[in-house]
C-alpha cells in the first residue's frame, strides 16, 4: 500500500558508494543527503526518495530522485541463501508454523538503485504519492486542451534520442530495425534487472520523432505499428525464448514521455500502468486503426490523474474536470 510522504531531513543520512566505484554514479551516490520519503509501496518493496546529491564545500547540490527497488528471488542462489552463511532470527512459533527474519550476506541482499540527478521539480513531482482521478478526454479536448498542455510544458525527452542516436546505452539494445519511418529499437526498461523472466520489461522505441502518443496515430501508421507487434515478438522469444502468447504488449495513455513508444511486459508480471484505465494493447490499436483510420483522433480516452498534475488543473480550468 502507498503512502504519503515522510520527511527525513533530521536524519541527514548518506548512501554509501558503489564498492565498484563505477565513475561518477558512485561518486554522487556518495554525497547524497536524503529529504523525504516521496512514496513507498511494501507490496511491490519500492521506495522513492527525494534528496540532494553532489553536495561539496562549494555547492548546494542538486535535488535528486533515489529509487530503491528489493530486486527478484533467484533459482540459481535458493540453496545459497537457505544455508548457514544466512542468519536466521526465530520471530514466532505455534504448532507446525514457524517465522524467521533471515539476514543474508550482502552478495543476497542485493537492493536497484535508480537514480534521476538532476532532477527537476517534474520529477518530483511525478513520484510523489498523491489522490488519482480519472480524466475522460475527447477528441476535441485533446486538441484544444491537451496538447497546447503538452507543448507548453518542457520535460526533456534527450535521453530517448542518445539511444535512438546511439549516444547512450547502445549495447542494452536487442533489436533494431533501422527504418526512419517505420522502424524502432527494444530495449529492456530500466526496471527489468534482466536475471529472470517472471517481470521481464522492455520498450519499443519509435525511430519517428513526430508521434507523441496514441493521439497522433493512424491508419497510415499501421506498417510500423505491425513492424513493433511481429518484429517485437520475435526477437523476444530468440533472446528470452518467452513466446508470443506469454507477452503483453501495450501503449500507456497518458504516456510517461511523449515519444511513442510501446510497453512488453511478461504476461505474469503485474507491471506498473498495466490496469484498463491506462493500458491499450497494440493489437487491439491496429485493429481499431483498421477499422477507423482516425479512431485515435476522435473517440474518448480515458486517463488518470494525479491530485497536483497541472493538466487535471487544466482541465479543471476548462470546466472539463
């Protein structure tokens, strides 16, 4: 369950280092001082931290978001993890149940650490726990509402055209198809750690620069959209051997960036965004498409809102929410 924000500014507490010293992340890592808790979830074993980093006699630093993520189990260290290298803590026992806390070495307890430095007030933002509510957004909201929203607003998609550009994270790429106008790259998203199969994850980024979401897309667009579905799944199931039918493959509306791009998720794995009021499937996209050429242009979409989201202020604004 969620839960609001907590602040830490009297702990005044820093991360340790990277024991790699891998660069600059662990140098940064170093120098964090932690703000408040922005939103944790014990079920999903998430936290998202807001804090300052790059700190020095010199400056202030920098506001930073920390994301810290409890990674998978493994198979292939159970019978590590279960022997008398892990301690083991008697909590409770009745009959033939029994609870232990297990403190295993620290090669088992690995923790991901995300991390978006600098971070802008956006970002904070958008971490941060808040009350939902749902937007039903026409076709004429979008264009009259919406998208002078989007264009309005300055959130930074650079990082999309370094990997697009082979400026950054090049050799996370498992598929191109190098196609300006109906090709994509698929690359594994930065909550998959890549080590098992049950939450697999990755993107499929569009090569076009000229389609934000859902919104833009029709009939014309069909090829591409087909190229990313069959393309998409192919060079999955060779590289992960997951097949087709164990995959969901959907666009978020709202997207988190507007570049279109489109989500495969391992069909067991409950992955962030993937509830009806935010997921639309790419098979059931082309079918409509299809069907409609300007489906996406016209038909209301339904979408959620945080509580402090300048668009719902908008739409309020607008008499529309």
């Amino acid at each position: 369950m969620a839960v609001k924000q907590t602040d830490l500014s009297p702990v005044k507490k820093r991360l340790r280092p990277e024991e790699d010293g891998e660069g600059k992340a662990g140098s940064l890592l170093a120098t964090a001082q932690l703000n408040k808790v922005l939103r944790e979830s014990a079920r999903e074993k998430i936290m998202f931290v807001h804090g300052k980093m790059g700190k020095d006699a010199d400056n202030e630093g920098k506001d930073a978001v920390i994301i810290l993520e409890k990674t998978p189990f493994k198979e292939s260290t159970l019978s590590e993890l279960l022997n008398n290298h892990t301690e083991l803590r008697l909590q409770m026992q009745n009959d033939i149940y029994s609870t232990y806390h297990l403190y295993p070495p620290p090669h088992l307890s690995e923790i991901k650490a995300t991390v978006v430095y600098p971070a802008t007030e956006k970002h904070i933002r958008k971490y941060l726990w808040q009350e939902l509510y749902l937007i039903h957004e026409s076709g004429d909201d979008y264009r009259n509402i919406t998208l002078p929203y989007i264009e309005s607003q300055s959130f930074s998609i650079q990082w999309v055209y370094n990997i697009l550009e082979k400026k950054a994270e090049a050799d996370r790429i498992i598929y191109e198809n190098p196609d300006p106008e109906n090709g994509f790259v698929l690359i594994p998203d930065f909550k998959w750690d890549q080590k098992q199969m049950d939450d697999l994850y990755l993107i499929a980024i569009c090569h076009r620069r000229d389609l934000k979401s859902l919104r833009d897309l029709t009939s014309d667009h069909i090829p591409l959209l087909k190229n990313i579905l069959q393309e998409g799944r192919e060079a999955i199931q060779r590289k992960y051997n997951v097949r087709e039918n164990q995959l969901r493959i959907y666009f978020h509306y709202q997207p988190s960036y507007y570049h279109l791009h489109v989500h495969f998720t391992a069909l067991s794995y409950d992955a962030p965004g993937c509830s009806v009021e935010r997921a639309h499937l790419l098979c059931d996209v082309i079918q409509n498409l299809e069907l409609d050429p300007y489906y996406f242009k016209n038909r209301t979409l339904t979408f959620v809102v945080k509580a402090d989201d300048l668009l719902l202020q908008t739409f309020k604004d607008a008499r529309k929410a």
